[in-house]
C-alpha cells in the first residue's frame, strides 16, 4: 500500500518512521563518487557525489537522502543551486520541478568532513598509512552504513551502479567495487583511480581502501582475482589463500557462476573480522598470516558475493540470509576440502553452542526471520541460521536443495529477498514443499527434541518393532514439530535405516524387520538440529575416549567383544517423576542418554562435566548449563541414574566428585562403570518435601494389544501428572497373575504372558479410588 501513498503523507510517515520509506518514493540508479582529498592528519576528507534519481511515486516534491555527519557546501543539478535542509543525519533537498512516475534527475551534493567510525565496528576509518570503509555498522540504526563518506539511500532494498574516482597519493593504490578503469597522474603528482561497478548494489556494499597498496593478481577458472596487499606481505597472503580454488570452484558448482566481474580482497587494519563489499572484500590484516587457521574468515566472505551480495536479505531482521548462510559455507567448503568428517565436527560443534548459549546471549529465543535489531549481528543468526541451513540441506538432500538454491540465486539476482521467498523459490526449483519446514524451523523460536521413549519387540520370521518416540521443545513449548526422521536398528554386523515422520507429541510406529537389533536410535546421522547433541564411536583401546560436544568423556579400563558407545547429551528438561527422592531438585535444562552395542566386559568409567558459570565464561563458549540447578554449595550435586523411562530416578553411590573451588560452579562427577540408560545432575535441596508438578490432567485412559494375543501383550495408559497407580491382571476366576506399578511419565508397559494358558483375562489400572479396565483374551497355539 505503501507505494500508492501521495508524496507528502510519504514524507511524514517518513519523519516518523525513520528510514523506511525512503526507497518507497525514489530510487537511485547510479552514484559517482569523487574523493578529492583523504588527509590523514586530519582524518578528513573533501569529496563530491552525482547521483541518478528516479521517482517511483507522482507528485514527488522532496528528495532525501542520508549523509552523516559532515559538512555539506553545496548541491546542483547541472548549473543550478538546489535548495536543501540538513540536520547532520538526513537531507532533503527540493528538485527543480516536481517529479512524477518514473522520472529522472542527476544532482551533485559537495561535501566535506570527517567521516564517521562506529563505536563497535563498522564505518569510517584511518589508520596509519591506511584510510578505508566497512558498509555495515553494528549499533547505529540503520545497520547500513554507506552514509559516514557519500550521500545515499541507505537502506538494503536500493540498489545501484558506481563509479568512484579517488584521488591519492603518488605511491598509494585506491581499491573500490567492479573493475580499475584507469589511473590518471594529475598535475600536482596525485593519482585518481577510477574504478566502475557495473552490476547493482546497495550502498552498504560500496567500499573504498587507500594505502601504499601492491596489488597481487591470479586467475581462477577464468575469474581474475586481485588482492590488496602491503608488499612484504605477498608470501603470507599466497600462503594463507591456498585453498582459495577449491573454495572457488566449491561455490560456482553449489550456487552457479561467478555473479560479479573480479574477486577482490584488500588486507585493511580491521579489528577483527572482514566485510562483504562485492568484488571487494575488506578483510583484517592479522588473519593473513600465512597460515591456514583463518581460511575459513575469507571463504565466508567470498560465499557473500552470492549470500548477500547477489541477493541481499531485504531487511535486517532477516540477517540470517546473508550471514547464517555463509557461516554454513564455511562448513561446506571444509567439507569440499577436507571432508565430510569435518564438515560433521564442525556442524556439530555449532550445534553445541546454539543450544547452550545463543538464547543466553541474545536474550531469548528468536525467529530467524524476526530476529531484534540489537542482535542483527549476533548468535542466532550466525550460530543457529547456519545450523537451520544444514538441516534444510539433509531434509531436501544435496541434489535438490543445491538445485533449489540455484533457483533463488538466479530468480532473486542482483535484488533482494525474504525467507518466505527463499522458501517459495527453492520449493519451484527443486517441487518440494517447504511450508511447514519454514513455519516449523525458521518463522517459529527454540527448537524442538525428537526421542524413542521405549520399544517393544515381537519376535517371529518377519521381528516386528513397536517404536514409541516423544516430542518436546527447547524455547518454544507450545509448538510441535512435523519433521521426517531416521529411525536406525543395529547389532554386531548390520544397520537398518527407516524413515518415519514425527509429527505429534507421542507417535508409535511399527516397523517389521528382518533380525533381531540390539541398539537402536534416531538420527545417526545428525540430519536434524533438534535439541541434542550427540557423539558415537566405536572404541579400539583403553584409556582416555573423549566424546566432543556432549559433556562426557570415558576412561575405558575393559574392552568387550563390541565396544560401540553413542552419547546423547539431551538439551531440554528431563522427567521429573521421582517420588523416592523427594529432597533432590532436578536439572531443568539437559540430561544424558547412554546407549549402543557393548556387553558387561566392556568396563569404563565416565566423567560427567557441569558448568554453571556466567560470563565471561559464556563469552568463551562455557557456561550457563547448570547455573539454575547450583544456588549454593556444589557439595550438594548429586548424579542420577535410570535405566529407562519405565524406571524412576536414582542417586548413583559409586561417583568421584570433583568440584575445586565449591562456589565457582564448574566441576565434574566420574562414574566407576558405565552402564546404559540415562544420567542427569540433582541438587539436595531441603526445601523440597514433595514433588511439584506444573499442570493437573485428571485424564485415565487403558488399552490393550494385539488383542487377541499369543505370548507378549502391550499394555498402553495415561495417569494425571505426577500420580502413580497400578496395574493388575486376573485370570477368569480373579486370581492376580500379574500386578507392577505404573507412573505418569510411562505410555505403556508390556506383559510377557506366554506361561499363562489361553483364555479371557482382565486388566485394571488403578489410581486412587479410580479404576479402568479392559479384557484380553489369550489364544495359544
């Protein structure tokens, strides 16, 4: 609706929204920029700028635009002096005429000044023989940042043409976009360098570097390369873009062709880090340092001339689709590289940090297509949108989502886009339907945790599983999730993967196999970034077996004849039914899956890490994961077994408490043997004299299957939470051939009765004064 607004109400929805509107009523075709001084000592410098406007409105008697604090002396179009007011932030300037739909004017704003710096990164900068710009800063608002050193829309949705020409010092080189023009030598024994950008870009994609600058050039698959450089650092920029070709080529087969004219990084005294400018990149000095520990800095960086470059998100709170997408290209060009183990160590220790800290650090659980404008340029878009990346990847798999992504790049090129329209181009390209994928994993906070809470096994020619698996959530727990899962049985000698599609708080599914498997689990391997991470390896040798990512490591004193270990470390609130421990609070935030293919010959001991701290230590990537359960003391941890959702929560004896300092909320707790099932962290608190539960659900509900049945019956039920019942089995003349204890947290149990002889049989669940039954009938062959 916007667009169809007449140009004075656009103007005063303008003063009082900021700079949204601005590229609703104008756009900018084309910018030249003249720098005709950069003075060092002053950190100023003397410029002018021409700019091509065009209407997209009727009735358009006002022009601004952004320039940040500096001097203005004058603005023209052609001869004419244009009046104009300007507050240090915006200028608005009155055209000749009024313009209407589609027409065009060509001014020129002269200007001096000192350009400014952000106070956190971004901006204008000078320092020592180097004067450059970063096109984005992290706390000004609008993040964009072309207006510190050129008048503009600045704003990610108006893209332009350039041409720069940059007036420097007889021994200096000026680095702009697009392709070097010429160099002229002026009277006075200056250099202008003239650079020209032939394909659109926002303003905040624009860059400009001067130094005493050599310029190192390669070609690449026919793409020519530049890089910036000081010339005693020529060997170590060689020697630390090594790989550069493999990246290179990497993306052009992953994305499509190379979308600009060079490539271009130019070594600035950056504080840290490197900026996207298309074709060229500003990247820190200190990380060209000739060896390969940064490569992945400039590889993210060059994924932007596709992510964020070619198609740019089309607001800040869509970050995720320029940078979560290139932290995800640095996964996979190390996976191009180096293979898929390290793309896989990699992913996962993102993984790790997402469900640890990001909520932490960016105060809550967010969308990635809403994510607040203090946190454009923090963890969850760079942490969990690469994380999110991975995981549409394995559920399109390769060829479809590379093929999808091929279908956005060219369909949104050199224009900007939403992640409702990242979804809708990759869903023509590749005729998957992305829908609830995005409503699930990108338009909803938090994440959700996929678990088998039992299975139960019928044996026969055709071995037939009931798998029982549970949903629950990390940050958001009203939503539930629909996502294809891969369910994996294994023994000694073979692994069987079957898909299903959880869908619901509790589904079961039935799957019948050939064999009999001793271990089986979800996601093996590591398709989806639900709220565990998990590590598995089968293990050659005694002694010390760490276990990245998950928070425990082993000491195996014993090998058996299978020694195959899978550690889940489980990133939501465990159950917590517990009634023979009353005086022990719970871990609300994480527990402890152990499981997989090894006999009681296998004897490890286990180390079980807890970390409480606040920062800094979270800024170093620790922290926070038991700094709700510890409120005192760490003498008062305790570790807890169970071996299976069935059973109940018990305090293990046979630990080594190591805890330091007993304030400092850090230390570990080792097992002397290891045993499958679950572990979680207790804290003795003696103000817990009964247990609390969050809801009341009077529901009571009994059914029995396979029905009739020869040797194995399932017994399915649900209690109000937190009770406790029972369940008893008579025979048709009442007698109790079967009765066990039954909680809230269980769905079923089964009754193996092939010792009872055939006949009708009843079952009652009993809680309270409350009874429900149901009839069984065996039929024996």
């Amino acid at each position: 609706m916007k667009k169809y607004l007449c140009s004075a109400f656009a103007l005063l929805l303008f003063a009082c929204n900021g700079f949204a509107l601005t590229s609703d009523t104008i756009t900018v075709r084309h910018y030249e920029i003249r720098i005709d001084t950069i003075n060092y000592s002053t950190q100023s410098i003397r410029a002018n700028t021409t700019l091509t406007v065009v209407s997209k409105l009727n009735s358009v008697n006002n022009i601004t635009l952004s320039l940040l604090h500096l001097t203005i002396d004058s603005i023209v179009s052609g001869s004419q002096q244009l009046a104009y007011t300007y507050n240090d932030t915006l200028i608005r300037i009155t055209p000749p005429s009024v313009l209407n739909l589609n027409d065009s004017i060509t001014l020129t704003v002269y200007y001096n000044g000192q350009p400014q710096q952000d106070a956190s990164w971004g901006g204008f900068y000078f320092s020592g023989t180097y004067a450059f710009n970063l096109g984005v800063s992290f706390s000004q608002d609008p993040h964009t940042f072309g207006r510190v050193w050129f008048p503009c829309i600045d704003e990610f949705t108006d893209r332009s043409k350039y041409d720069f020409h940059i007036t420097t010092p007889s021994t200096y080189k000026a680095f702009c976009n697009g392709i070097l023009v010429d160099s002229t030598v002026n009277a006075n024994g200056t250099l202008t360098w003239n650079w020209k950008m032939n394909h659109t870009i926002p303003s905040y994609l624009a860059s400009v570097a001067v130094a005493p600058f050599y310029t190192l050039r390669r070609t690449f698959s026919g793409i020519p390369v530049q890089w910036a450089v000081l010339p005693q650092d020529t060997n170590a920029t060689l020697a630390t873009f090594t790989n550069f070709g493999t990246c290179l080529s990497s993306f052009i087969n992953a994305y499509g062709s190379y979308p600009w004219d060079k490539v271009g990084f130019v070594m600035t005294p950056v504080v840290y880090g490197g900026m996207e400018h298309a074709t060229s990149i500003h990247i820190s000095k200190t990380f060209i340092n000739g060896t390969l520990n940064y490569e992945t800095l400039w590889a993210h960086e060059l994924s932007h001339m596709w992510w964020g470059d070619k198609v740019t998100c089309d607001k800040e709170e869509e970050m995720w689709l320029n940078e979560g997408f290139a932290v995800f290209n640095e996964f996979y060009f190390t996976e191009n590289h180096y293979g898929a183990d390290a793309y896989k160590t990699a992913v996962r220790a993102n993984h790790r940090r997402v469900l640890q800290l990001c909520h932490i650090n960016d105060g809550n659980y967010h969308a990635l297509n809403a994510v607040p404008h203090s946190y454009t340029y923090a963890k969850t878009v760079y942490e969990k949108g690469p994380d999110i990346a991975h995981t549409l990847r394995k559920y399109m798999g390769d060829s479809l989502f590379f093929v999808g992504c091929r279908g956005y790049m060219n369909n949104r090129a050199y224009g900007n886009a939403t992640s409702a329209q990242l979804r809708d181009e990759m869903a023509a390209a590749s005729s998957i339907n992305l829908t609830r994928f995005f409503d699930d994993w990108v338009f909803t906070p938090g994440f959700p945790h996929f678990s088998i809470d039992s299975v139960v096994y019928f044996p026969g020619g055709l071995d037939h599983y009931w798998v029982y698996t549970r949903q629950r959530s990390k940050g958001n727990a009203s939503h539930i999730y629909s996502m294809s899962v891969d369910i994996t049985f294994s023994n000694s000698t073979t692994d069987t993967t079957v898909s299903v599609l959880i869908d619901s708080a509790t589904n079961v599914f039935h799957i019948p196999l050939i064999g009999v498997f001793d271990f089986i689990a979800l996601d093996r391997n590591e398709k989806v970034s639900d709220a565990i991470s998990d590590y598995e390896k089968n293990i050659t040798a005694t002694g010390n077996n760490a276990f990245p990512e998950t928070g425990m490591s082993l000491n195996v004193q014993a090998l058996g004849a299978n020694n195959f270990v899978r550690i889940e470390h489980n990133w939501v609130k465990p159950d917590d039914f517990q009634l023979q421990n009353p005086g022990i609070r719970l871990s609300d935030y994480h527990y402890w899956k152990v499981d997989g293919l090894f006999d009681n010959a296998f004897l490890s001991k286990a180390t079980f890490t807890y970390d409480g701290r606040t920062p800094p230590a979270a800024s170093a990537g620790n922290g926070y994961i038991d700094n709700t359960l510890i409120t005192g003391t760490e003498l008062n941890m305790v570790l807890l077994y169970r071996s299976g959702t069935a059973d109940e929560w018990q305090p293990l004896t046979d630990t080594t408490m190591n805890i330091g300092n007993p304030n400092d909320k850090v230390g570990n707790v080792i097992i002397d043997t290891l045993r499958k099932g679950e572990y979680v962290f207790g804290y003795l608190d003696s103000t817990l004299s009964v247990p609390s539960y969050a809801r009341e659900d009077n529901s009571i509900m009994l059914n029995v299957f396979p029905n009739p049945s020869q040797q194995t019956s399932m017994i399915e039920f649900s209690l109000p939470h937190g009770a406790k019942g029972s369940i008893f089995i008579f025979d048709s003349s009442g007698k109790i051939v079967y009765s066990t204890n039954v909680f809230s947290h269980q769905t079923f149990i089964t009754w193996d009765c092939f010792s009872c002889p055939s006949g009708t049989y009843t079952v009652v669940l009993e809680i309270g004064k409350k009874k429900v039954s149901d009839k069984i009938v065996l039929m024996k062959k």
